[in-house]
C-alpha cells in the first residue's frame, strides 16, 4: 500500500509514488541547524511512528499545507495539520508503521522519499 502526501510551505512538492519535498521547515531547519531536509523527512516518520504528533509539529513551518491524497482538501495551517494528525493517530492502529523503502539526499533543502 502506498500512501500519497504533499507537505507545502512557501515551497513546491510533487507527489506519486515517490513524494518530493522542498518545505520552509527544512530549509529553516537546514539554516539554524544545519539538519538536511533529508535529516528532517527521517525525523518525521521517526516522530509519526512514535506517536508523537507535538513532536512531529516542531518539523512543520507556520504557513505549512499538508495534502493527504486520499482526502479532497488539504490541511492549512499548523492547527488544521495538527488536528489531522492528532485524529488519524488516535484511530489507527498502534501497529501501524510507515517504512521509508528510499531517500534521497543530494541536496540539502530537497529530499524524495518513497514508502
């Protein structure tokens, strides 16, 4: 099963069955701390796996946009993402895990990942 999502923050992404970030988090992230958006996408499945949906909020900047393919619209904003997040964790199985089949991490503000 493969799961489709676009994260967008002042940035692009395009999405298939590889999911191509470029996000103001990571870019932020890669300028204050030298992290990678690769270090950062890493961290995000490391966070959702846990659980841990403040955790995981950290990574996403104020003007983020998250489009989970399967609903029509996306979730604007740090709230509307967080409550996405907060239900779809408190639904599904504990069981469940996403398992990243492949990054990559030439660039430094731009990563594809596929799961």
């Amino acid at each position: 099963m493969a799961m489709h999502a676009t994260v967008t923050c002042g940035a692009h992404c395009r999405n298939s069955d590889t999911a191509w970030l470029q996000s103001a988090a990571a870019a932020a992230s890669v300028a204050t701390s030298k992290r990678t958006a690769k270090d950062v996408v890493q961290e995000f499945y490391t966070r959702y796996n846990k659980g841990d949906v403040n955790g995981i909020m950290e990574l996403f900047a104020d003007d983020c946009e998250y489009h989970d393919m399967i609903y029509a619209d996306p979730f604007t904003g740090k709230e509307q993402i967080r409550a996405f997040f907060a239900k779809f964790s408190s639904t599904i199985s504990k069981d469940l895990q996403f398992v990243v089949d492949g990054i990559s991490g030439g660039d430094p503000n731009n990563t594809g990942v596929k799961w």
